[in-house]
C-alpha cells in the first residue's frame, strides 16, 4: 500500500512515553497572560493567552488604535467635541492582584510623569488609562539630558512598568533622561537611568464591572499615593568605561523574598539584578550580566520550573548584519545567574490561528485559582474550545511529515513548498504531557519528545529546541512503528490499528500507543 494514501501520520519522534493514558485537567495548574503592543503603525495593545510559553493565543484588547496603519498617531479613542483623547499605552504592562488585572504606561509633562493605569476584572472589559493623581509624579533627583548634565526642564521616558507587591503595593519601574529617538537622533546617544516609584494599595476605579460609557470608563483609580521618583544604583562600568548611562525598560519579578530587576543596558544587553527588600533605597546586585543581547524589553517570569526572559529584536542589531525584524523573542535558562540561550521567536495568533505581529509588552504566569479561572473565561468568550487543530505538512524532498499547532507556520512553510495536508488530529490545549519539538540544522529533521530531560539533552549536543509543540491527551490512540531502512522520517504514527499491523508485516518495528488525541 502507497504510504500517501494510509491514514498515517508520518512525524520523527523520539518520545519517553508511559503506555498509560494521559490525564486531561478541567483547568490548568498556571496558565500565561500576555499583553504586547501590535506594532508601531498599529498600537493595539492586545491580551493573550499561553499554556505553554510559547504560542499566545489573543482574547481581548486594552485599547485598540483607531489608525492601525499610521505610525504617527495612537489614539484608542476621542470623545465627539471635546479634546478628551485616549491613546494606546505602548510598551503596556501586564499584572494581577486581588481580582483585578492591570496594565500602565505613561508618558512625561515638562518635568512631571504621569503614569497611566488601567484595570480589568476579566481581561476584556478595561477601564480607560487614568493615573489617579492630579500632581503626578516628579523626581528627587533631576534626570540627565542631552551631553550628560542633568536637564532641570524637559526630561523623556521610556519603558515603564507596573509591579504590584503580595501585599497590594504597587511600584512603577521607569527609565528618566534623553531619549534620543524623541528628539531625531541615534539611540545610541540615549541618556537614561531608571528610577523607582511607589504607587500605594490601588484599586480600580469603577464598581464590580467596567461602565460601557466613555466617561465612567476614565474613572480614576483608588489607593494612588505616589512617592517622588528615586533613581535606582546599578553600579557598573559601561561600554568604554566610566559609569553607565544608558538602562531603559526595567520590570520587576519576585520570586520567594527576592525582587528581580531585568533591564537593558548600553541599548543592546538584558542583565538581572536583584534585592532581598524593595524600597526606594534599595541596594541592588547583578545577578546576572547578560542574558540576551540585541533584544530590548526584558520581561521575566518563570513556567514548569525554567526561567523565561521575553524580549523584542532590535532591528538594527548587529550593526550592518541586521535583519531590520523586530518582534518578541524568549529566552530561557534553568537558572538565573546563566546557561540562558534558545532564543527564538514566540507565536501570537487570532482564533484561526492567523498570526499576530507582536512588539514590546510583558508576561505574568498566574498559579492563583480565581486568576485561573478568570483567564479561562476570557479564552472561551472569545471563541476558543478545549481542543486544538494539529496541521500535518509533507516535505516531498526529504519524506518527513512535519505536525504543528501553529496555523501560521502551516501556512509559512506552505509557501517555501511544504504540501499541506490538513488536520491530522486534535490535541488537547494542556494535559500533563506536553511534547517537545527539536530540529536537528545538520540533517532537516525535527524529533520530538515528552521527556524534558532529553529534550534538554539533545540541546546541549546541538539540536535547536522548539518548545512544547502540543500535548498528549484524549481517548484517541495514536500508534507509533520505527523504519530501520531510512536515515529521516524513521517514525510512522497511526491511529489506525490494521493499518498499524500491516506495516509491521511489511518490516516496520511495532513502538505501541505513544500518543493520545481527541
């Protein structure tokens, strides 16, 4: 029988499995929220959801640009014959407390922040950005300008972010100075140091559900008491020696009783410092000197146990061997002092899984069941089911069929002439058994596998691994057989069982149940 026409599902797999079926979770144990902006014609800041670190799926909007093909403009919204605007927040900041989800930006006045703060209950419904204060926030110490001297008048920011505390304190890390872009020059002259400020307990400024009108939606948040700005010590000699000036897109992470700075510096490098008590005279260490670089945007948080670092490329990096792409990347490491590397692309996707271009945002992962529960919600209003497509591809040059949840690399690699093959199953969106997909460069061919340790292993001796491809789950036996006769594609999966046992009669090695499907 011609393999084209078997109902088989032809994938290169090197899988540690137990024969027993894998359990399917009514809701999952941690859960992923993203929230990126478009991209610099379209600022929408758009709200998504991941099980696995690496494909986000979109559920809401903040705000969305009423120009999304206008770089020069970011309104969300202007009230008829006023001159009350709302734009986008660009760069927005992702965090949850007590049952409310929150994002911020914010942007200077003469020698004043104003941040901007918006808030959800359910990650679909947000209120307009509002900081809460009518004298905002000025600095203790006046930030430097153009030259390197310190600018009494004007000064810019860049990248700020919101961190709420366990107890419900907020912080907003900022970056002060001269940002050159704002002024048509080279980010490399970028003057900027980061500075701290404490926000107090807030709490959203609307009853238990965003009003449907514009006004209302405004509403000023509760609980804001915002201190002076303070600058943050990070004592370390720059690129050419003497101190560095040059720190932009601070976040903070907390993990057991220690606060986690990630910020880049001298424009292309993202470090990790740390303090064991957060307050405005906090004495930080580096804890890590370079986990990225040619990224910006660092946004730390940490899934099943591995530290992951989400950045945006640099499209002009390397000098005169770039790319000109931009786009959010993730790094990871068992660790956070090193051993970070597999820096590659993530995937943000509508419901049909078209892509979404992404640009600078931040990633919480949520342990907490309310949290959980609310994000679910949010993911089935807005379309998605329990299950996921599997798209098949077969490569007539090398034999291998290739699997994957992403509708656009089914898509992508169609056009590179990669024949599509529709849906070869259903996955379950999480189960206790992800499947991790390598790719071996030397040979083409992609191995995947549901032993992390392997998965780890086969890295360090060269394969480039591509995260949790999807997961085993479900009533539907997949079968596996091994062909010793050829060098790529070795593993046939079915889930046919006469199909399984004729090729067996043919030569092929019986493997058993080693995936499961919907």
């Amino acid at each position: 029988m011609s393999l084209s026409t078997a109902r088989i599902f032809l994938m290169t797999l090197l899988v540690s499995l137990t024969l027993s079926l894998p359990a399917l979770a009514d809701t999952p144990s941690r859960v992923q929220v993203g929230i990126f902006f478009n991209s610099m014609e379209d600022c929408t800041d758009s709200v998504y959801v991941s099980f696995n670190g690496e494909k986000f799926q979109k559920v809401g909007e903040v705000l969305r640009d009423k120009t999304p093909n206008d770089a020069r403009t970011l309104w969300a919204y202007t009230a008829p014959g006023t001159n009350y605007n709302v734009g986008c927040l660009h760069d927005p900041s992702a965090q949850y407390h007590a049952g409310t989800f929150w994002s911020m930006s914010g942007w200077t006045n003469g020698d004043t922040f104003i941040p901007m703060l918006a808030a959800s209950p359910d990650l679909i419904n947000w209120s307009y950005p509002n900081s809460g204060s009518s004298t905002n926030v000025k600095c203790s110490v006046t930030p430097y300008g153009r030259g390197r001297q310190r600018d009494n008048g004007n000064f810019d920011v860049a990248g700020p972010d919101l961190f709420i505390d366990d107890d419900g304190t907020a912080w907003i890390v900022a970056s002060f100075g001269y940002f050159a872009p704002n002024h048509g020059d080279n980010s490399q002259n970028d003057v900027m140091t980061p500075y701290l400020i404490q926000v107090g307990k807030i709490a959203p400024g609307y009853g238990s559900q965003v009003p449907t009108d514009a006004n209302s939606k405004g509403a000023q948040p509760k609980g804001v008491s915002y201190s002076q700005a303070t600058p943050i010590n990070l004592s370390q000699i720059g690129t050419g020696g003497g101190q560095s000036l040059n720190w932009i897109d601070g976040s903070l992470y907390k993990e057991g009783g220690t606060y986690y700075l990630s910020i880049k510096r001298d424009g292309i490098t993202n470090q990790i410092w740390k303090t064991n008590s957060l307050s405005l005279n906090s004495s930080w260490s580096l804890v890590c000197g370079n986990v990225v670089t040619g990224y910006e945007g660092p946004s730390l948080t940490k899934l099943d146990g591995n530290y992951l670092m989400y950045t945006d490329k640099l499209a002009d990096y390397p000098m005169g061997h770039s790319d000109g792409r931009t786009g959010i990347f993730v790094t990871s490491s068992g660790r956070l002092d090193g051993g970070w590397g597999n820096t590659h692309r993530i995937s943000t996707v509508d419901r049909e899984g078209n892509g979404i271009p992404n640009r600078h945002g931040s990633v919480i992962t949520l342990t907490d069941r309310t949290a959980i529960g609310k994000v679910m919600a949010a993911r089935s209003r807005a379309g998605y089911g329990d299950t996921q497509p599997v798209y098949r591809l077969y490569n007539r040059w090398s034999g291998e069929h290739l699997f994957t949840t992403d509708k656009s690399e089914y898509d992508s690699l169609a056009r590179v002439g990669w024949k599509q093959e529709n849906v070869g199953w259903n996955a379950p969106n999480f189960s206790s058994t992800p499947v991790y997909r390598l790719y071996n460069r030397w040979s083409g061919d992609h191995l995947y596998t549901t032993d992390r340790s392997e998965y780890d292993k086969l890295a360090r001796i060269g394969w480039t691994q591509e995260g949790v491809q999807l997961y085993s789950g479900g009533s539907r036996a997949i079968y596996r057989l091994f062909n010793p006769y050829v060098k790529v594609g070795t593993h046939l999966f079915t889930t046919d069982a006469n199909e399984y046992e004729r090729l067996a009669r043919m030569g092929w090695r019986k493997e058993g149940k080693q995936l499961y499907g919907m």
